[in-house]
C-alpha cells in the first residue's frame, strides 16, 4: 500500500525532475562577473577567491592552501579594509585553520568574537562615561502614551502581553476596556487598554507592609516577588484594577509543558514555574517589559499594536516623542484626580 | 463537709462532666473539619478558596477583623473594672482579658491563613513600610498582646500564688509556673500587683482604641481606590461595632460560666448593667452607621450609592437585613428592652450570642461590598461568597479558641477566688 505513485514521487505533486529545479536556480541566480564589476576592487580575484572556496566546501582543497594562496593577493588588493577586519577561520571556538597558517596570515585583528566584545566594551564605556542623548542611557523615566483615536480594539497587546510575560490563568497585565456609550444608531465605543500605570504617587507602594513592591529610578514600580508576602493589600489600593493574584493555576490542559518557560521579569530568570515558588502566591503587575526595555526592546504591547497606537519613551527627554505626545492637548491620564499622576497616557 | 481548706478549694471548670465530654466532642469534630479544610488550603493553594482578582478578601479577611474588634472590645470592658474601677465588674475582669487574648489568637490565625505565602509571615517584622497601616498593625497587635498578658498576670497573680500554696495537682504546678516566682500573698504584693495592672490597663486602653481597632479601620479607610471604606467616621464604627461585639461576648461568657462552670447564680445587678451598656453601643453603632451612609448617599459618588445598592438590595443583602440588622441591632435591642428580661441570664445569653452572631455579618458587610464594583467602567464584576475550604477552615480557627479559653477557663482562677468583693 504505498502511497506513492507509480513514478516514486509523492501523489499531487507534478513530476519536473531534479534537473528542471536546478535550471530554475541558475536562471535566478546573478551573474557573478557581472555583479562584481559593479565594485571598485579586481573581478578576477573575486572570482578565483569564490571558486576555490567552493572547492574548500568541497574538500578538494584545505583551507590553509587556501588562505596561503590568497592571504598576499587580497592583502594587496584591499589593504588597511583587509588588515582590520576579523577573520572568520581564526581564533574562533571552531577555528578552521592551523595555527600556524593564523599566525602567518596579513589580518592581524582577532577574531570575530574578540571583535564583538571589544564593540560592546566601548559601547558600555560610552553609557558610562556620560549621558549622551542615547536611547537607552540608564536615566530614563519611562512612560507610556496610547493614542485612543488610533486604538481599534483588537487586544493583540492584551495577547501579546500573556505571549510575552507568560501570565498564568486569571492574570493579564494588559486588558481592554470597551465602552458602548448612548442608543442605536447613533452608538459609540471606545476602547480604552490598561497596563500598568507606574504612577509617579503609587498607592500600592503606600501600603505594601513589607515595601515588596516599590518605585524604580526608571519610573517602574517593581515588585519583589522573594519578598511578598502574598497580603493582596496593594490589590486593594490601585484605583486601576492592574494588580493580579497568581493562585497558580496553568495552562497545562490548554498547552504542554506551558510552565516550562518564564519570563525573566524585573529581570530575574526564575526558571520553570513550580507548585509554591514565587511568583505563585504573589501579586504580579506589567512592568513595562522592564526586561525587555534592558536590553533596548519596546514592550510586547508597544511592538505589536497593530494601528501603533502605543508609544514608549523616556518622559524625562523633553524631546522625546513620547513627551510631546503627553504634552499635547489631547492628552490626558486616568482618575486624575486621584492625585496617583500616572507614567501612562492617552490621547482623546 | 467544711474542712479547714475549703476556702481553697480550687476547682474551675465544668461542673457536669457530660457537659464536659459533649463539649470536648464538638470541638474534636469541628478541629478534624478545620484541619482537613487547612491540609486541604495548604495544598492547594490559594486555588481552594472562592477568591479572585477583583475580589481579592474574602472571609478570612472579615473574621480577622472580627476577632481584633472581639479583642479590643472585651478588653475595653476590662478596663471598666481595672481602670474604671466599676466594682462589681470585677468578677469578670480576668475572664474578659483571657477573651481578649483568645480573640487576638484566632485573628492572627486568620490573617496568617490568608497569606498567598504564608512561610512569609514573619517578613513585617524584617522589613517595614512606614507609609502601610499593616505595617504599623501587625507591630501593635505584637504589643496590644503582651500588655493583654501583663494584665492577666497582675489581675491574677495572687489567686495563682494561693492556688499553688494550698492546692495540689496539675493547677497547683500549673499555677506555681505562672506566678513567675512572686508567690507572696501579702496585702502589700496584692496592692503593687494594682497598681501596675492599672498602669498597664492605662497604657493598654490607647493602644487598643486608637491603635489595634481604630487601625484596623484605617487600614481599610485609607483605600482612597474604594471610596466605600475612604471615610473618616469609618475608623470610629470599627471601634463602637468592636466594643458592642466584645460587651455582648464579656455577658455570655460571665452568664454561661458562672452557671455551668461555678454553679452560682447570676449576679442579676452585673447583668442588667452589661445588657445596659450593650443597649448603649447599639444605639451608637446604629447611628454612627446611618450617618456613614447618609452621607455616602448624599454624595451621589456612582461608586458610593452602587455599593450601598449592593448592600440593600444586591444577591447578599439578606446578610444585611437578617443578619447585620436584625440579630446585631434590633433583636437584641427587644430582649434588653425590658427590666424583667435584662435580668433573666438565658434571655441575654440569646441576646449576647444574637449580638456576636450578627457583627460577624457587620465585618462582611465591610469587607466584601466595595470589591464587587470594579474599581473602573470595563473591568470585569466580582461575585463572592466562601468556599467550603473558606468556612471549614474558618470553623476549624474558631475551634481552636474555643477550645484555649476552655482549657484556660478549666485550669486558671479566671473567677476571682474571692469573688471579686474587694
């Protein structure tokens, strides 16, 4: 009973052959002369380098003939471009060539890692060294402004959010208000998202016995969840219902092995979510993606929106685009007069 | 019969040992309910109570704040005695201090079980949040208790030194412990054991008011997000609501034990004294609680009028109208409301259980209203009423002190050995 039919490829699948599919790629593919006299540097080289590095693949010959063959060439024809960049075969953790060979070689940089590190070190060293106008600089008051106007009310943040945060049952960092005001016809709705609002004045933080969650110099307010004692005070006290209990339940029957992954929030990696171990019996929150934020990402919810609804930045840059946006006149807060003067803001 | 020791003859507890075994028996089956019901809670979790998101406090929350306002109000009735220096409640002093320790017991027990992690308990004393009201209260019911116990032990100490010098067995060691080594029962010791139960009873009558019950209501009170419990007058029911349910539990006890565990009659002057007092906090508490929501009303605040809505008509307005009104307010009222009756001891056990019975529906009443609006338009509405984990546990913590005051009340010359005539 094969299922294959008589001429062994699978059924519903026209038979062209192998040597049809590889005519199709040299049809596609450019020409190599033509492409390489675009470039100011000697096409010959180029095509020589090319070839005998397919026969390197190949292993009609090894890579230290190769680059003993070529190391002068290319070191004549491109220069100081060719001394300082890294070469891939060297010092990497799979070095492809002897050592011998490496040391005999014209690019005397190192390796490509060595390379990256050495980018990365000055980088650190600049964000350091002084606050530049960079967009991750470690000074930022992070805030959020939501463009109703622009909101469709899809939830893909809302979603988004419990993809990203890996939120358990019962516990949704983002939701989407709707409100359906007056009569048919003449109906309207609005769709009002509500993360975290990371007030400048928390009341959560207020009355927390144990000061578990507390404000960040980043304008997040942080929950420690080695600390909380599980009380649901702070529940109690946020005038916007973002506060959430982890009673611990899983999404086990829905997904396999859904406790398997978490998510490194406040930047803590907390490993596989277990029965007893926080955050269960914790009150858990947005934080803004802080984890994400870190390492110079945009919240899930800010990244998805599908209408780009919701912007982040830093509130403390008067001219961030976030900080205009929050200045202009359409921009307001929720429960103003709660005197809580929240980081999220939206335009009517 | 009359031996020369017979006027230390030291032997509380219960008179009838039928009684005795009934009672040890319900108190056995309700600890076996309450502590499945608590293996039950630590397994599984939070998941086993009706708890949500929206409704994060339950009736845990709501007995905790029971058992505080329990306390403070017996101990407040204390101090009428050891303060006030109301002579004839003297006889009941030490039994309303005990009460008052019991209480404290079982709220924290309460409050412990309702921990998401209860291994946690002891971090409020590691770190701190000057700005949290449950900061400040867990460190005044830690102080509110020892100077419960200091009072206990100088409102007591000399019976124990005379227990333990004429008596023998079990008390007598028991009471010889306890006496901490003063065992003189000179008039002198007697007279400095007052003077200092006075002064403890002076620093205990702020810390109890002010700090342990009036906190707890400002624990609830500073909840601007709730405007139901954001109020000023909201604090001073918690207190009047306390000492109501503490007077009613303070008659009860005098009543049942003097009966059952001392076989005397009911001094009938002390009795219609107390069913006057509890008239008093009634009529107080009913027009504190008019005022707190008429003001409420008057304020057309959509959060304030839905949330009294709620508590009049919604799905658990019975516990208002049968519960709250009428075994916390009017029926008790009716039984105190002649002299013939405020003199009848099982009348106003009735009235005293009717009134510790219906506070109970007073504290649900505060805790679970304002948590089923959402706190904004768009988020979704709570519904609550305890699991069987929730009331078996429950039952299972009332048990436990239960069954501490009678063991206490068996063992300690809670009854003044001279009857309080001094």
């Amino acid at each position: 009973m094969s299922r294959s039919g008589e001429n062994g490829h699978a059924p519903g699948v026209p038979d062209v052959g192998r040597p049809a599919f590889d005519e199709m790629v040299d049809d596609e593919r450019t020409d190599p002369r033509e492409e390489l006299a675009k470039t100011d540097h000697d096409t010959d080289l180029g095509l020589a380098m090319a070839e005998d590095a397919k026969r390197v693949s190949r292993g009609e010959l090894s890579a230290e003939e190769y680059w003993e063959r070529y190391d002068e060439l290319a070191e004549r024809e491109f220069g100081d471009a060719y001394r300082e960049t890294p070469n891939p075969s060297i010092e990497s953790p799979d070095q492809t060539i002897d050592a011998e060979t490496a040391g005999s070689l014209g690019c005397s940089v190192g390796s490509m890692d060595s390379v990256a590190c050495d980018l990365q070190d000055r980088d650190a060293a600049d964000a350091a060294g002084e606050s530049s106008g960079d967009a991750t600089d470690g000074d930022e008051r992070w805030g959020m402004v939501i463009d109703l106007q622009k909101c469709v009310g899809c939830d893909s943040c809302t979603v988004a959010c419990k993809a990203e945060n890996r939120t358990p049952p019962g516990v949704s960092y983002n939701v989407v208000m709707e409100e359906e005001h007056g009569e048919f016809p003449n109906v309207t709705r609005t769709n009002v998202p509500r993360p975290c609002m990371q007030c400048e004045n928390p009341p959560c933080v207020q009355v927390c016995p144990v000061s578990a969650t507390y404000k960040m110099d980043n304008g997040v307010v942080n929950i420690d969840y080695d600390r909380c004692i599980g009380c649901r005070y702070c529940m109690i006290a946020c005038p916007y219902g973002a506060r959430y209990f982890d009673f611990g339940e899983n999404y086990d029957d829905e997904v396999e092995e859904a406790g398997e992954i978490t998510s490194p929030e406040y930047g803590v990696d907390r490993g596989t979510r277990e029965d007893g171990e926080s955050p269960i019996g914790n009150v858990r929150k947005c934080s803004f993606c802080t984890h994400r934020l870190e390492r110079g990402e945009e919240p899930a919810c800010v990244e998805t929106c599908v209408g780009d609804a919701r912007n982040m930045g830093d509130l403390d840059d008067p001219d961030s685009e976030v900080s205009e946006m929050a200045d202009s006149s359409r921009a307001f807060q929720l429960k103003e007069s709660e005197g809580t003067d929240p980081n999220v803001y939206y335009l009517e | 019969m009359a031996t020369e020791h017979s006027r230390f003859e030291f032997d509380p507890g219960f008179l009838d040992n039928r009684l005795r075994v009934a009672w040890y028996a319900v108190l056995g089956v309700l600890l076996l309910i309450g502590g499945y019901a608590t293996w039950l809670r630590l397994t599984q979790g939070m998941q086993s109570t009706n708890l949500t998101s929206t409704t994060p406090w339950g009736a845990w929350v709501a007995f905790y704040i029971y058992f505080v306002g329990l306390s403070a109000g017996a101990f407040l009735v204390s101090t009428l005695a050891n303060v006030f220096g109301i002579e004839r409640l003297h006889r009941i002093d030490r039994d309303a201090l005990f009460a008052a320790i019991i209480s404290m017991v079982v709220a924290l027990l309460f409050v412990w079980t309702d921990l998401g992690r209860m291994d946690r308990m002891f971090y409020p004393f590691v770190w701190r949040q000057l700005t949290s009201p449950l900061a400040w209260e867990v460190h005044a019911y830690v102080a509110y208790i020892l100077v419960l116990i200091t009072e206990l032990y100088f409102s007591m100490r000399y019976d124990l030194a005379r227990v333990a010098e004429h008596g023998s067995g079990l008390r007598a060691r028991l009471s010889g412990l306890l006496t901490l080594g003063r065992r003189t029962t000179t008039e002198a010791s007697r007279a400095t054991d007052r003077t200092w139960l006075k002064r403890a009873g002076i620093l205990g009558i702020p810390l109890a008011i002010f700090l342990v019950h009036g906190g707890t209501g400002v624990l609830f009170a500073v909840s601007k997000a709730r405007p139901y419990w954001n109020s000023g007058l909201f604090p001073v029911i918690f207190i009047v609501s306390a000492v109501l349910s503490g007077t009613a539990l303070v008659m009860l006890l005098y009543v049942l034990r003097t009966r059952l565990f001392d076989g005397e009659s009911v001094d009938r002057d002390l009795l219609e004294r107390l069913s006057m007092l509890l008239a008093v906090f009634i009529i107080v508490d009913v027009a504190l609680t008019a005022i707190e929501a008429l003001i409420a009303v008057a304020s057309l605040h959509p959060h304030e009028l839905e949330t009294w809505s709620i508590i009049l008509f919604g799905e658990m307005s019975w516990s208002f109208w049968w519960f709250m009104v009428g075994f916390g307010w009017v029926f008790p009222l009716v039984m105190v409301s002649k002299r013939s009756w405020r003199r009848t001891p099982w009348l106003m056990v009735v009235a005293g259980l009717s009134v510790v019975i219906g506070i109970v529906a007073v504290r649900f009443n505060i805790v679970v209203p304002p948590q089923i609006l959402p706190v904004m338009e768009g988020l979704p509405h709570g519904s609550y009423f305890p699991s069987a984990v929730e009331w078996a546990t429950s039952a299972g913590m009332i048990a436990v002190g239960l069954l501490l005051y009678t063991i206490g009340a068996e063992l300690l010359p809670l009854t003044p050995l001279d009857r309080g005539d001094h």
